[in-house]
C-alpha cells in the first residue's frame, strides 16, 4: 500500500509538471502520463497493467485535453 501511494504521488507530480500549450499536446502528455502510472499503479497493486494503461491513458488524456 505504501508503494502505490508513492507511486500515486509522483505521478500527479508528473502530470502537473507536463503542462502544454495548446488541448492537443496537453492531452497528449496527459494520456501517456496516465498510461504509465496507471500501469505501474496496477501492477503494484496486483491488477492487470494493460488494463491500468488504457484506463489512466483515457483519464489522462481527457484531463490534459480540457484543462487550461
């Protein structure tokens, strides 16, 4: 458990560190960012990583896209 909120923690340090400048490359680095920590926080937890990946890369890329 430990692991995984450490793990949370520097992703949402990533994710506001990415910031662009138009939607499109915010969502963008948004979705890849969201892929990779959705992956690991699965597979820490015990989930399955493709599934991590393709639910935090969709999070990920929506949040980029609509933020300013």
């Amino acid at each position: 458990m430990r692991v995984a909120k450490i793990v949370l923690l520097l992703s949402a340090s990533l994710g506001l560190a990415a910031c662009g400048s138009t939607p499109g490359t915010r969502a963008v680095t948004g979705g890849l960012l969201g892929a990779g920590a959705g992956a690991g926080v699965s597979a820490v937890t015990g989930g399955r990583p493709a599934t991590g990946a393709l639910i935090g890369g969709g999070v990920g890329a929506v949040g980029g896209a609509v933020t300013h």
